[in-house]
C-alpha cells in the first residue's frame, strides 16, 4: 500500500514538472545577420488593407502596420496614431531579400 502511495505521488509529481514544458521550434539561425536585425527564411505576406480612422488629435501621424517576424511565424503588427516627434522623420519597417532569406529593418524616428 504504502509503495502504490510512492509511485501515485512520484507520477504525479512527473505529470506536473512535464505539464510546464514547451516544445517550440528552433529559431532559424543566420550567421550573417546584424545585432538588431531579424532574418528568416520566407518572405512576410502582402500588407493587410487597413482601415485609417480619425487622428486623436490634428497634427498626429498615422504609422502604418507591418508584418514583424514572431520566433515561428510572421505576425500582424496594426498600424497606429502617433504624434510627431520635432526635428524627426519616421522611416517605415521593412522586409529585404538577403542572402537567400528575407532581413527585417525595423522602423524608427530618424533625425532629419
């Protein structure tokens, strides 16, 4: 009795140590990328059509959305109101065919 107690309690210790595991796939590994840049082996989809609404307020700048690279797959990033930063340019996220596999530049103020 007392070992069938010992092997219920060790097997439901296991089930609960396993139960937090995850099994993700590997990132993709590209040597030649640059510290901040992002390469995967497939190009992003076509840019979802977005909906532009009313600024929040005059004078604010619409950033459009973006397919931005998830560890797995490709995620929908929605476009967004922003106000402008002075003396700044926002330069756009993009995707760019590099080596065989697609590079992401992420998008940011830029000083004019």
């Amino acid at each position: 009795m007392r070992i069938r107690i010992r092997a219920y309690a060790a097997a439901l210790l296991c089930a609960g140590l396993l139960a937090g595991c995850v099994v993700a796939p590997a990132p993709y590994y590209a040597p030649y990328a640059a510290p901040g840049y992002v390469v995967v082996p497939a190009p992003p989809p076509p840019p979802r059509v977005e909906v532009v609404g009313v600024a929040p307020a005059p004078g604010y700048l619409w950033i459009s959305g973006f397919w931005g690279w998830g560890g797995a797959r490709y995620v929908w990033h929605p476009g967004r109101w922003e106000h402008p930063r002075p003396g700044y340019i926002w330069v756009a996220p993009r995707w760019e065919p590099h080596g065989g596999a697609w590079r992401e530049r992420p998008g940011h103020w830029r000083r004019r």
